[in-house]
C-alpha cells in the first residue's frame, strides 16, 4: 500500500480522439418495431413459406383476372368432364384417362377432342376449365375473405377503442351488447343476414363481417383499457390532446401488433365460413364460383371423377394452412412473450 | 354466487327475448308463405290457410304470440310439412344431434389434452413438430372436406363402415370423427401453450427441486394446472361442433336438428328456421352458463363475485 508509483506526464499517450467517440456505444443499429418483427419473422420458415405460398396465390388468383388459360365461365358441353391432361406427360391421373366400367379409357379421345386439346386440370360437367374455375374461385373466395375481414376490423377496432377509452357505464353498456351477440352462434347470425340479403357475394360478405368483429373488438378493448393508465397518454391528455387524436397517434400504434395477428387469424376463418355457406347451399350462387361452391360440384361426382372435388379441396385446405401457419409466425414475431 | 346465478340467468333471458324478437322481426321481413300453388288458389282459400297459420293477425299479435308460444314450447306449425308442429320436428331430431356432439366433444377434447400436453413436455423435439403439424392440419382442413373423404375412402373404399343413415352406434363413428377433427385441434393448440407457461412456472422448479419424479411433476403440477383453463374453451368448442354439424349431418343423412336447419333454409320454412336459431342459441348459452360456474367452482384463483371489471 506504501509505495506510491510515480508516473512521468509523457508516460501517457494521447489518443486520437475522433476514432474511439463510439466506444460506448451499442453497435446494433436502431430497429423500428416493424423492422424487428420482420427480423424476428425471416427466422421462421414455417412462416415465410406460408408468407410465400399466400403471395403466390394471391397473385394467380388476381393475376388470373387478366391472363386464364380459359373463360372460367365458358361453357362447353362436348368436352364435359374431362380429366386433367398435360402436354406429354404419361402418368395416369395426367394424361386424359379415366377408369370407365374397370378399364381405363381415353376420355379425350371418346369426347372427340383434338390432340391439341388439354385441360391442366380437366373439366367439369358443363365443360368449363377447371383451373380457370379454381383460379376464379379463389379470388371470390379472397375477396370476400379480405374485405369482410377489412369491415371487420374498421367497425370492431373502433367499438373496442371506444367502449376502452370511454370507460364506466358506456363501456359496460357496449360490453353487454358484445356478449348478447357473443352468445348467438355465429352461423346462425350469418344464415339469417344472408336470408334477409339475399345469397349472394355482397351478403356474404356483410354477414361475415358481421358476426366476426366481437373478438376483435373485445381484444382492442381490453389492451385501450391498459394503455390509457399508461404516462404517455396522460401526458397528451394534459397537453390538452383531443381523444380522436389521442387514439390516433397513441392507441392505434400500440395496438398494431394485436390488429394484424388478429387480422391474420379472421381471414382463414372468413374463407371458411364463406366455403361452408357455399357448401350448403346458400352462399355464392352460380354463374359466379368460390372454393366452397367448386366443393359442392365436385363432391357430386367424387365417385367417378375424384379430381373435380380433390383439387379445389387442396387448394383450400393450403390456404387454410399457408394463413394459420402465418398467422402464428407474426404471432410469435410481434409479441415474443406471448404464449405460443 | 346466488346472486351471480341469478344476473346471469336475467341475461340470458334477455339474451334470448332479444334472439326471438330479431329472429322474428327478420323472418317477417322475408317474402314467403306457406301457399304452393298460390295462382291456383281464390282468395278465401288463401285466406283460409294463412289464417291456419295465424298470419292474418297484425304483425304485432303476431310476434305476442310467438313470444308467449315460445316459452310454452310451441313454435309454431312447419310451413314445409304441412300439419307438423315445429316442436315435434325439433325434438324427434335433437337426440342425433346431442348424441353426435357429445361423442365429438369427447373425442376431440380428450386426444387433443394428451397430444397437446405431449407437445408441451417434449418442446422443441420431432414430438412437438408432429403434433403442431398435425393440429394445424385439423385446424385448417375444413370439416366437410374430411367427412367427404372418410365417407368416400373408409365407408365406400375399405367398407369398414356405413357410409350414411342413422341406425346405431357404427353410424355414428365417421360423423363423430369428422366433428370431432377441429376441436381435437383447437384443444391440442391450447393446452401446448397453457402447458409450456406452466412448466417455466416457479412451482414446477420448486416441485422438482423437491426431488419429485419427472411424471410426478408433470401429472400432479403441471397439467392439473393447464386442464383448469380448458373449461373457458368448452364454448367455442360447443360453437364449433354446433356449425359442423349442419353440413356433416347432411353429408352423413343424420336426422338431427343441423340437416333440419339446412333444409329449412333451402325451402324457406321460416318457422323452423325461427326455432332452430332459439335452439341452437339456448344450447349456447347454457354451455357457456355451466362453464363460467364450473370454472369459477374449479379454480380457486377465480373468485365469481370479483368479476366487475
């Protein structure tokens, strides 16, 4: 301890002082939200291939507006129920044939059809282009899914940040109105709107959106409430913020996580509920066609002619996976606590 | 918890007065009757069968009727088959449908517990993979599309079982299955996530600090504590099945009330309509009645008298 050392002045180098500045400071750089629940998402490959088979199908069904290899409406009767043919390729179940009374038998050559003609995947009863269908298809079923989910989600975010913010006795006014609804089945509110508006794709669509927005008004509702305790919105409030823009500026960014996972998980739900009413009977009616309705015709012929129900079937189903598979990527990417 | 019962049996009142009441302001607002050959018909004969069917009233009256009907189990006379009273039609096709939906419950809600828990113990393993992938899969094929192809592949294909109709307990196999598919997945989904918070929970690492076995942990801790949270989905679940049933008692020819439904809606009998809805919305909501009060009995954590906010 007694020693002391002595230490001469030019025992000390001095450094260049510009180059170590950022010593202290964090490398990573500054990650929005956004960009973090992206970086987070990219390390799922569930997610993004569900992310990529979405984009893909969105841009065939969307795309098929434009360029189909065949009217989806044109019928042809002479070449009805034919079966998938692809150019030069000789495996059975792609090559024109069908198993007729136990034997195989060229369905293109018995319709007469040139060596020219084929259909990708084959045609159904009335002689229309099967994939021109399910492209079509799709994109109804897309469509409805999308702007049920958009109403949805514009009526249920507001209810939720209204009956939040507000509080007291509106809030539990609101609150009895969600459970009231909340404990009719929600096909039965769907089958009585599209009664009184008549089948259709409008209908569908109201009566999806309908039925579907309590969850998310529930969720919003519950997280308003914690976020207007929080300093920041006291802070605006006694800035002397107006509500509206209190919601806009501090509540729907905060938010933003819970509406698109929520988002995310209504649309294959919507795509469900609009192939089922299709199914049964009182959704999409004819000429127009959703996956729903290519079911209904396929199942009718599924003894004989399985493809016409097994591809709008497959279609469906990996929609069905690519957004729940999805949905749960942004999940986890959004909220890394969450459960899950 | 007297008092929580009664609240929530007033609301469940209301909930059903306003069900009947928009139920039936909606049917009316439809164009219809039960005339078939109206053209055929001179206007006394009209007269004559609408009045049979109390639709010579004023609205009104009518809906008094209705209501006061209602909670005397009447529903009305079916516009479809002339002469049948709703109720008779209800309650010779609910027994299917109950029977149905509580095989499908048992066997969605029991397989999903084990597979799920399973996923939760061996997280992050092949196991938890499989699991997740298969639950997805019952997630996101839709309830028809699995019933066609176990109608078409087990009952046609193999022959191992009836493809349709109604006649005991084998006909119920392949219906029970394709019910059963979703909520077999949803409870699988749920009790993973339940499970795997409850296994990183501070009393798991004190139960097996303790030196308790691996399974001891796992049964008496872990999932006791995630089967408590199961009852909050029972609900949907019943939601689930009720909506499946409509179409899988088609694709099955189940005499139940979900074909009932379906066919009522093809030919507008809107009386049936009407008492299918009240149905299918009392069952509902004493579903979710007995779920709050069997979850408030079953979790000490839940006090039903604190639930204000």
């Amino acid at each position: 301890m007694a020693d002391e050392v002595k230490l001469p002045a030019d025992a000390f180098e001095p450094l260049d002082k510009s180059k170590h500045l950022d010593s202290e400071k964090i490398s990573a750089p500054n990650l929005t939200f956004m960009q973090d629940a992206w970086r987070r998402l990219k390390k799922n490959k569930g997610a993004i291939i569900a992310m990529t088979l979405l984009i893909i199908f969105f841009v065939m069904a969307f795309g098929s507006a434009f360029i189909s290899p065949h009217n989806p409406n044109a019928v042809n009767p002479q070449y009805a129920n034919l079966p998938p043919k692809w150019p030069g390729v000789g495996i059975n179940g792609f090559n024109g044939t069908l198993v007729q009374a136990g034997s195989r038998v060229d369905a293109y050559k018995a319709a007469g059809a040139a060596s020219s003609v084929h259909y990708w995947l084959g045609t159904d009863y009335l002689g229309r282009d099967l994939l021109s269908r399910i492209l079509y298809g799709t994109r109804i079923s897309l469509t409805v899914a999308v702007v049920a989910t958009l109403v949805d989600l514009l009526f249920g975010v507001t209810f939720g940040l209204f009956s939040g913010w507000k509080g007291g006795r509106i809030d539990n006014f609101m609150q009895r109105i969600i459970e009231i609804i909340m404990s009719i089945p929600t096909l039965v509110v769907v089958v009585l709107l599209i009664l009184v508006l008549k089948p259709g794709m409008m209908s569908i669509t109201i009566a999806i959106a309908f039925s579907s927005w309590t969850t998310m008004a529930r969720l919003i509702r519950a997280q308003t409430l914690e976020l207007k305790e929080q300093e920041y919105v006291l802070a605006a409030k006694t800035l002397g913020e107006s509500s509206i823009k209190i919601a806009f500026k501090h509540l729907l960014p905060n938010l933003s996580s819970i509406i698109i996972i929520q988002t995310m998980f209504t649309i294959p739900s919507a795509i469900f509920f609009e192939a089922f009413l299709s199914y049964v009977g009182i959704g999409i009616s004819s000429p127009k066609a959703s996956l729903g309705t290519l079911l209904n015709d396929g199942q009718k012929n599924f003894q004989f002619l399985p493809y016409q129900m097994w591809y709008p079937a497959i279609v469906l189903s990996i929609i069905m996976i690519a957004f729940n598979v999805f949905a749960d990527g942004l999940r986890d990417a959004f909220d890394p606590q969450s459960k899950g | 918890m007297a008092k929580y019962l009664i609240k929530r049996i007033f609301y469940l009142l209301l909930t059903l007065f306003i069900v009947i009441t928009v139920t039936f302001f909606m049917m009316k607002l439809l164009p219809g009757t039960p005339l078939t050959n109206q053209q055929k018909l001179s206007p006394a004969q009209q007269h004559l069968i609408l009045k049979q069917y109390g639709l010579t009233k004023p609205v009104w009256q009518q809906y008094l009727i209705y209501v006061a009907g209602v909670f005397h189990g009447n529903f009305g006379t079916s516009f479809q088959f002339s002469d049948q009273p709703v109720s008779y039609l209800i309650s010779s096709r609910i027994g299917p449908s109950l029977l149905l939906g509580a095989q499908a419950m048992i066997l969605g809600v029991i397989p999903g517990i084990l597979v799920g828990a399973l996923g939760a113990i061996k997280k992050n393993t092949w196991v938890d993979s499989t699991t997740t992938i298969v639950s997805i899969l019952g997630i996101s094929i839709p309830s028809f599309v699995l019933a066609v192809l176990l109608q078409y592949y087990i009952g046609l294909k193999l022959g191992w079982l009836p493809i349709a109709d109604w006649g005991g307990f084998a006909y119920t196999i392949l219906p029970t299955i394709a019910l059963a598919a979703s909520p077999f997945a949803d409870t699988a989904r749920f009790i993973r996530t339940e499970m795997v918070d409850v296994l990183n929970s501070d009393y798991i690492e004190l139960a097996k600090a303790k030196g308790l076995s691996k399974w001891g942990v796992i049964y008496h801790h872990a999932l006791r504590n995630s089967l408590i949270p199961v009852v909050t989905i029972i609900g949907p679940l019943a939601v689930n099945i009720m909506t499946g049933s409509m179409v899988i008692e088609n694709i099955f020819s189940v005499p139940g009330i979900g074909e009932q439904f379906v066919k009522s809606i093809l030919t507008n009998d809107y009386p049936t309509i009407m008492a299918v809805t009240i149905v299918y919305s009392l069952m509902l909501m004493v579903v979710l009645l007995i779920t709050d009060i069997v979850y408030g009995i079953i979790d000490p954590r839940i006090r039903i008298t604190n639930t204000s906010k």
